[in-house]
C-alpha cells in the first residue's frame, strides 16, 4: 500500500463513447476526483459527465503545439509536477476507450512517472476495439486481427517508410484506429492501395455508439467518407489466391501448386529436375540488367524468387527445411556478418568491412568443423567459367599467392599466346585454358572482371551482327551471297551506328 503522502496519478478509460460502457471503478474515481484532467473533451461521454469547475482539458496544446509528440510530452510533464506539487490529492487522468490501448499519452506518461518517483495506477477500460469487435461480428484472436494506429502509420509512412512493412498481412484482417480526419484518411488509403485492390470493401466504425459501419471502396475513403475522433477502419482480408505484395501470399500459391488437386508439373519437379532452371533464370535476370530493361528486369527477378520458393517448398515436402528457415538462416547471417551494423564493431570503409567478413566467416568454418579450410572452400562449381576462375585466382592471391604486378602478369599472357601457337592440336585446348587464366588474372590486376568484360563484348557483337543481317535483308541477300570484302564493309558501316555494349 502507498503511503498517503506519496504523490499519485491514476489513469481511467472513458470508454469507446457510449456513456453506458465506462466501468463501474471509473465511473467511482470520476466521481470522488477533486479535478480530472482530460486529454480532450471531444468525447462523448465527456459531455455527459457533467463534471463542471472539476474538468481540466488538454485540447488547447493540440491548437498550440507542432506535433503530437509534444503534446503528449506537456501532458506527461503538467501531470507529473501536478502530482508533485500535492501529494495529498490524487491525480486523475481520462482517456477516450482504454489507457492500455492505442493511447501514447499513457505510455509516456508512464516513463516519466517512475522517472519522477510518482506512484502511477491504471484502470482499464472498454476501448474502442472491443466496441468495433462486437459492430462488426469479428474475433480478434480467431480471426489473427491486426490493429494500426493511424497517426503512428502516417508518422511512419513519413519517417521511417521502410519499417511499415511490419504492418501489414492483407490476408488478415486489419483494424485501423484513430481515423479523425481526412488527412489521415488520405494517408491510410495510400498505404492500403500498395497491397488491395482500389474497389476493395472497407468499413468504417464508430464504435459504442450504436451505428451500423459504413461500406466504402477503399479508393473512396479520402472521398468525403465520414471520420472523426470516433472512426475506426475495418479492412476485410484478401484470399490467400488472390495476388499480392505480402511473401505469404506468394509462399501460399507456391504450396498449392505442389498439394493435392495442384499443378501436375509442379508436383512431379525435384531438387534435381529444377535445379537448371534456377542458373537460367539467374542469366534471364542479369540479361535483362545488363540490357537497361527494369520491367523485365523486375520479371526476372520474380522468377528467380519463384526458383528459391519452389524448391524450399520441395524441400519442406520431404520434412528437410522450408521457406521459413531459409529467410531464417538469410537473417541471421546477415545480422551475424554486418556487426559494424547490428553490433558495436567500428568499419569506416569498405575494405574494413571485407576484412570483418573474412574474419567472421574463418570462424564460422571453425563452428561447423572444418578447423583447416583452403582458402578456395565455398567457391561454386556451377559458377561460368571465367567467374570461378577469377573468384579462384582472388581467393589464392589473398594468400600471398601471386603475381608482383599486371606487367608481369602480362609478360605471362604473351608466353601463353606463344604456346597456344605452337601447341600440338592434342595440346591446345589445355592451352588454350591457360592462356584464358592468365587473362582473367590480368583483368583481376586491373580490377576488371573478366566475366563482364566477354559478356558485354558478346552483346555488342549480337547487336552488330543482328545490325549487319538486317542490311543484308533490306538488299534482298543472304550473308552468303556477300564476298568476305563486301561484308568487311558492312560490318564497318554498321560498327560506326550501333550503340555500345554498356549502358
């Protein structure tokens, strides 16, 4: 039990509106309080109190303050040094619905109670959710509801608009409290179109008050649909089938296809069958980078998260591991592997943070047995062949193992042309190779790499090429109708028109 003299603040629920929902313990604290402090009176259950000389309201620093933050932060302030100022009367403090839900002003005031040493109580109350639970027949628990406060989802959306992601599954329903102006409206209406359709049905609810929701398209909600202090927004949940922006959804359409009454292909695939698909969709990808093609690019991608999910859903088919465990272990790596940024590691520069990597990954080889690696363990096999050479060659330079500078390196490229020439035929594919070593190491020394330097090379001969059949057409000719002068020719004019490989 506190003592008397202790300074105290006790915090009521006013409940969702209707005067009839405000606790009995509230409805007793209201009753024997010298002066309540209301964070606003737009409330109705404030009008029907009647608490006269008694009421002491906040609105005032809504008109007076720049954000809401501010308020809730003279609000904590001004009930604090009220408290302390006399201990011998309790401080009473109203909130519209439930001190315990939605309501910031509490929380703060929390922080800077115990901060303060005042001794803090809450009542809680009937909120606004509960109310809109029963309007509108849902069960929160049941029915995985989701709830958003819609001025911290504008805040959000403003600030800190990456983090807003953490909000959303539209396959769940969604309730959206503290719709009180079209502002706010508006700012909610643009977060939803990014996941539902634009004559989506939403409902808006102003809860223990006895109104029917109101229906609206959720393209119409910014358009003179009703809010106030009052509104709640319900949002009805996608079908799981229906296309979406959430990895749910997609995780989903996955998994039908490969379960019973699915896709017949989709169902006979393995990891084998399908692992070719994923290097192609990888090259689909890069090509439609490396010709500037964003929406195909965007494409591809997608197809390339098609191959990760199909083959996690193949793998959780035969109780090895799923979806979830591959974002898990992604997670966690990268937390793991990025300390300068999740820790208290300092890395000012990129090559600080390569070192971290090496460092980070030696001990996690250590972790999983493997107490003498080589320095080439990890690079992939199926990687093209100018990629793992020169991923190879890095690897064991970064040992010491190499060359003193590029002029040597190419003092090397000019032995290895000589002995690609006078190679024995059994003998020149071998040297061939090497030659194509030795030239990947002398790109590596320039910091090119190899891999893209022949693709882009190829393109440009592509374009050329394609450039060149098209003014052999236009002649009415075959290549092959042209002597090797005549097509010298062309291909000189057509080298002067078309474009080079890189962007």
């Amino acid at each position: 039990m506190s003592d008397v003299n202790e300074p105290r603040l006790t915090v009521i629920g006013l409940g969702p509106g209707d005067p009839s929902l405000l606790t009995v313990g509230a409805s007793q604290k209201l009753a024997s309080a010298a002066a309540v402090y209301l964070r606003t009176t737009r409330h109705p259950t404030v009008q029907a109190l009647a608490l006269g000389e008694r009421q002491h309201s906040f609105d005032h620093l809504y008109n007076t303050l720049p954000t809401v933050d501010e308020v809730y932060e003279q609000i904590a302030a001004t009930l604090v040094q009220t408290a302390l100022d006399d201990p011998s009367h309790e401080v009473v403090y109203a909130v519209p619905g439930s001190p315990a839900t939605g309501e910031h002003s509490v929380l703060l005031l929390r922080e800077r109670a115990r901060e303060a040493g005042v001794v803090l109580s809450i009542f809680p109350g009937v909120s606004a959710l509960e109310a809109a639970f029963v309007e509108l027949g849902i069960d929160p628990i049941g029915d995985g509801l989701q709830t958003v406060d819609a001025p911290e989802l504008a805040y959000l959306l403003e600030q800190r608009p990456s983090t807003v992601s953490q909000f959303m599954n539209p396959t769940l329903p969604m309730l959206i409290t503290g719709i009180w102006q079209h502002g706010l409206a508006a700012a909610v209406k643009g977060f939803l179109l990014a996941n539902y359709p634009p004559a989506w049905p939403v409902q808006l609810v102003r809860a223990g008050l006895g109104e029917l929701p109101s229906r609206v398209a959720l393209e119409d909600l910014d358009r003179g649909a009703p809010v106030d202090h009052l509104t709640t927004l319900y949002v009805p949940p996608l079908p799981l089938d229906e296309p979406g922006t959430h990895f749910y959804q997609l995780t989903h359409i996955v998994a039908k296809l490969r379960g019973t009454g699915g896709c017949p292909w989709d169902r006979e695939q393995t990891h084998d069958s399908i692992k070719r698909n994923m290097l192609e969709e990888a090259y689909e990808a890069v090509e439609a980078l490396d010709t500037g093609d964003l929406r195909a690019f965007e494409e591809e991608l997608g197809d390339v998260l098609m191959q990760v999910c199909l083959q996690s859903e193949i793998a959780h088919s035969d109780s090895d591991f799923d979806i979830g465990d591959v974002v898990r272990g992604l997670s966690a790596k990268l937390v793991r592997r990025h300390p300068h940024v999740f820790g208290d590691l300092e890395a000012h520069t990129a090559s600080d943070v390569l070192a971290n990597w090496a460092r980070i990954k030696s001990e996690e080889r250590i972790d999983r047995g493997e107490s003498r690696p080589s320095a080439l363990d990890g690079v992939p096999t199926a990687l093209p062949a100018l990629a793992r050479a020169q991923m190879i060659s890095s690897r064991a330079a970064k040992t010491g193992f190499d060359w003193r500078d590029s002029a040597e390196v190419w003092q090397k490229v000019r032995e290895e042309i000589r002995e690609v020439e006078e190679a024995h035929p059994d003998d020149r594919l071998e040297e061939l190779g090497d030659l194509f070593f030795v030239l990947v190491n002398w790109a590596r020394f320039q910091t090119l790499e190899a891999e893209e330097a022949l693709r882009r090379a190829t393109l440009k001969f592509e374009r050329r090429f394609r450039e060149l059949e098209q003014r052999v057409h236009e002649r009415g000719k075959y290549i092959r109708d042209f002597s090797p002068e005549e097509l010298d020719g062309i291909w000189a004019a057509v080298k002067g028109t078309t474009a080079p490989a890189h962007r």
